[in-house]
C-alpha cells in the first residue's frame, strides 16, 4: 500500500520530467535564454536585465523559473559573469512534442479536451498516447487512490 508521502513524491519526480526535446541543431541564432536563482523576485529580474544592458523578448517568472531571453552575437560567458544571479544561461532551442496524430469522429467530449473552439469534430493527440505515462488520482471523500499506468 502507498502513503500519500510516496504519491505526492512520486507527483513531484513526475512534474521534474521533462515533456518536451530539442531538435538537433535547433538553435535560434543568437538568442539566449538566462535563467536567475529560484529565489530572485521579480525585482531582482529587472536589476540584471538594467546591468546586462540587453533588451529582453521575453521575460519569465512562474513557479521557480525567473529569468529571460534576450539576443546577443555571441556566447555572452561575459554577460552572465556581470550577474551572480544568472545561475544558468544557454542558446535558446526550438523544441517540440511528439508527433500530433489526429483521429477523426472521436467519442463524445474528447474533440472539446483538444481544441479551445467550440464545434470541433477531431481529436488531437501525441503519438505516444500516453504510454508510460503516471496518473495518480486520490479521492478525498472516500479516502481512496489509484494508480493508472500504461505500459512503455
């Protein structure tokens, strides 16, 4: 038998995995993307984007990820050594999900969980369908769980 402890541990690793890969030789030429300490607030953020004197196209700041992109020439090993902040900085990828596969006249409902608009008759998905894939659902009201897997 599981305890919750081991659940919500297990939901954690599970959270940690990484959903998505880099294409090989997917870099968007000289763009970067730095990455703060996890406790830098959104002060902080804006005080190494002044000192770094570089224009961000995208700031971040959810959960434990803070930082920016930005474009620079060339590997900016100068730049990160201004801020001690910038825990991590690395060329900014193109990355993507496995291959979407579309099934055509799906069951009720699962055309609505794959579309934002109203009326749509396919079912988008990943190719992989989920294999491998953890589902932990704990009922409250019963105190009960389960496990679902699906098999690698």
């Amino acid at each position: 038998m599981y305890s919750v402890f081991t659940i919500l541990a297990a939901l954690s690793a599970a959270h940690a995995a990484p959903v998505s890969t880099p294409f090989a030789g997917s870099s968007i030429s000289d763009s970067w993307i730095a990455k703060l300490d996890p406790s830098a607030t959104a002060a902080d953020l804006q005080n190494a984007i002044a000192s770094l004197g570089v224009d961000p196209t995208h700031t971040y700041n959810f959960g434990d990820f803070v930082g920016f992109s930005f474009k620079a020439k060339s590997e900016p090993s100068v730049l990160r050594s201004k801020v001690p902040a910038i825990v991590q900085m690395e060329p900014d990828q193109v990355v993507a999900i496995n291959s979407p596969v579309t099934q055509r006249y799906p069951p009720y409902g699962l055309a609505r969980i794959s579309h934002r608009t109203r009326g749509a008759s396919t079912y988008d998905y990943d190719s992989s369908a989920g294999t491998g894939t953890f589902a932990y659902v704990i009922d409250t009201v019963r105190y009960t769980y389960s496990i679902l897997h699906t098999p690698s």
